[in-house]
C-alpha cells in the first residue's frame, strides 16, 4: 500500500500533483511520501509485535537524513554499513542503543567510531574483524558487544549481485566455523558474544529461504547455549521483496513474521530485523523528463532526463520498474519502446521493450518503487549532476536535497602545477 494514485489523471504523491513539483524544483527529482514510509514501518513493526524486537532500518537502501529522521522519530534503530552511515543516524539524534554495525570490511577508523558511539552490536563477519574490535575496545578500554554474521549457506533464489547467504559469497561466517568462533569470542577480554546474525540476500519473494536460515541458526543457537554462550540477541536481517510489478507479488510482512515466529516459538530472544527495500522502496517514485522520442530502425526510444546515474538497478541487476506517465492522457496509442537516459553507455536504460502509452518531447514520467537503492546508488558519472530529493506529507513539499550543481562536482578539484 502506498500514497502515490492517479487523481483526474495526474500522479500524485499523497495529495501532491507530481507535475506540479517538476515545474517547481525541475527534473530529475526523486520524490518521497512521507506517509507511506511511515505507514511501511508501522505494519512492519506490528507484525512483530508479539516478541521482544527491534527494527533496525537498512541505512544502505536510502541514507538521506529526512528519511532517516522520518524513521527514528517512529522509534527505529538503524543497521549502518559504514563509519559514513554512522555520521547520518548520528545527525538525526539515535542513540547507539539502537543501531547495528554489518559489513565485511569494518575499518580500524570506523570500528573506532562505532565504539565511541556505544552502538548496541558489531555484526562481525571474519576471524581478523574478530580480532580488530577486540584490540581497538582494548585501547579504548570498552567492552565490544558482538554478533557473528553467520553465512548459512541457503539459496535465497533471488539476482547473483544481491544474494548473500551462499558459502560462494563474500559475507558473513562459514556456517561449521561458527562454534569455533564463537568460542574464541567468549574467551577474549574486551568483547562480550551478544548475538547471532544472518542476512541471506535481497529481494526475496519467497519465505522458505528465511525460514530454512532460521532453523540453521536456531540450532546453532542451542547448541552455543548448551556450550555455555547464552546469546540475547538474534538479528535475522532484511532481505523482503516488493512488488515491482503486478507479476510477482512477494508476501505481506504479516505473514513473513508469522513464518519467522512460528520458527521461533519458545526460543527466548531479543529479535532484530534489518528491512531496507520493503520500508522505503515503494515510498518514493523518480521522475524525469521526457527529452526526445527517438525513432530507431528496430526501436523506438523514449530519451529522457534521468540516466543510469540516477537509477542504476535496471542496468546493474537488469530491474523491472514501473513507468507511468505523469500525466495521464487518452488519446495515446500505445507503443513497444526502451526508456533511456543520457549516459553514453548502452547500459543505460530504465525500461527495456516496455509496452506504453506514446509519450512525447516536454512530457513528464514516473519511475516507480524507486526509493530503495535508487538515489543512494546514484552518481555523478558523466558528470552529471543528482538529482533533486523532494519530500512530501499530505498536501505539503519541500526540497530535503537540492539538485547539485556543476560547480559543487568540481569544487575540491585542483590543477597538478
Ligand atoms: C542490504 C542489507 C540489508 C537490507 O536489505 P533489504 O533487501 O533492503 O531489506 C539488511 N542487512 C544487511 C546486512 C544488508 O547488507
């Protein structure tokens, strides 16, 4: 469910027409309904409310400060990626009781950054990570509370570039590793075994892969309890599709809880989820500018103001979004034809062979479930400026980010004399 619909054939988001935020902030812009972020993350959290839990939003899937302030104000936590994400949940007030620290690559600086911060757990993927945060809270003379990213080897059937969980990734701990490990944490000074972590990939639309990660953990989570480690915390990740198209509808948080609950049942434990996409994804919509229709021998080409630097997923994961039109018009034939941007690549495209109706030069479209992995993934490759982010709740918006200009892209650029 969200807050983006037709209303006498204008797009608009909550009660704002569309159109009438391109004639004032200009396109590309990113546009976010607050509502439905925050609708996302009630019926998320609900679902879960039957267990002691926390919900720690993927600060990856979109990272600017007005989503993430919308969210901590609703009582979020935050899983954070980066000593950089760190700075940005930090800016909107979150306390490190509520933030969680993943990735393989955790910096001696960022460690450091996390631990000044007193985050809640450091989801630890590697034996010298391990290491690291135990002789840095050393120093500092902290104690660390960790989690071990457990790799449980399960297919999680979804794009290569976005599945986590199988022993050929890079993430987390070798599933026959992990009691070893475990061991070894117990037995060092400055970090204390909170937690156990799994986070198996992205996009899922089925619930057999979780729950098939869930029951390994599980019983590793009784093994290390009867091995002396009781854990507090399990931290199941994120990972829940959305529906991009009416094709494949992924399931309703609703009944991914009850799976993940019904797994759980009697096990006494604090849960942690990581949802990125399923909370921010469908909240926001891209729009650009229709600059040219270009007639090719074999296609047609819709050429429009927004390119892969905006929107990377259809070129980096071959993605499906929905294109509409911002204004909707009945006079329109309709039309097979590929939606590119300006980049000089043939990667560049928002829409391949996409039966529309015809568009023409001056018009404007949407891209939909746009808000996840869209404006954090965009980049000023051909030196392009990014695009504008725009927020709106009910019949009001503002401007959360302006558009760069080309003068900030060169800004800290010098000449080699
Ligand atoms: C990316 C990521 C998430 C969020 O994934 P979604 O598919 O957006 O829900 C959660 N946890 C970790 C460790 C991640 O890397």
């Amino acid at each position: 469910m969200d807050y983006f619909r037709y209303l006498d054939n204008r797009l608009h988001c909550e009660q704002v027409p569309l159109d009438q935020i391109a004639a004032s902030v200009g396109t590309p812009f990113y546009c976010y309904s607050q509502g439905t972020l925050e609708r996302h993350f009630d019926v998320f959290s609900r679902a879960f409310a039957a267990v002691d839990h926390l919900i720690c939003y993927s600060v990856k899937a979109n990272s600017s400060l007005a989503i993430l302030d919308t969210l901590a104000r609703r009582g979020s936590g935050f899983d954070i990626v980066s000593g950089g994400e760190l700075e940005r949940v930090k800016r909107v007030g979150c306390p490190g009781s509520r933030v969680v620290f993943s990735g393989v690559g955790k910096s001696g600086a960022e460690i450091q950054a996390a631990l000044e911060h007193d985050i809640l757990l450091f989801n630890v993927e590697s034996h010298g990570e391990l290491l690291r945060i135990n002789t840095l809270a050393g120093r500092m003379g902290k104690k660390a509370p960790i989690a071990l990213r457990i790799n449980p080897d399960v297919d999680p059937a979804t794009h290569p570039y976005i599945s986590t969980g199988l022993r050929r990734n890079k993430f987390g701990i070798p599933h026959p590793q992990a009691m070893e490990l475990y061991r070894l944490a117990a037995s060092l000074e400055h970090v204390i075994p909170m937690g156990l972590d799994c986070h198996i990939g992205s996009q899922l639309t089925t619930l057999e892969p979780f729950v098939d990660a869930l029951k390994r953990v599980k019983q590793l989570l009784i093994e290390l309890r009867r091995a002396g480690i009781p854990l507090r915390y399990l931290d199941l990740g994120g990972g829940l599709g959305i529906p991009y198209d009416a094709q494949q509808i992924p399931p309703h948080p609703e009944r991914y809880a009850e799976a993940l609950l019904q797994e759980l049942n009697g096990l006494e434990i604090t849960l942690i989820l990581e949802p990125g996409r399923v909370i921010v994804g469908n909240a926001g919509v891209l729009v650009a500018g229709v600059e040219y229709v270009k007639e090719g021998e074999e296609k047609r080409f819709i050429i429009t103001d927004a390119g892969m630097n905006d929107l990377l997923r259809p070129a980096l994961y071959d993605a499906h979004h929905t294109i509409l039109p911002v204004v909707r018009r009945f006079d329109r034939e309709e039309i097979l034809a590929d939606v590119v941007g300006p980049i000089c690549e043939s990667g560049d495209f928002l829409a391949k062979d996409r039966v529309l109706p015809e568009f023409h030069a001056g018009e404007l479209l949407a891209v939909r479930s746009a808000g996840a992995y869209g404006f954090s993934m965009s980049s000023n490759y051909n030196t392009r400026p990014r695009a504008a982010e725009v927020m709106v709740c009910q019949d009001r918006f503002a401007v959360v980010r302006p558009r760069e200009t080309i003068h900030q892209l060169m800004e800290h650029e010098t000449l080699f004399t």
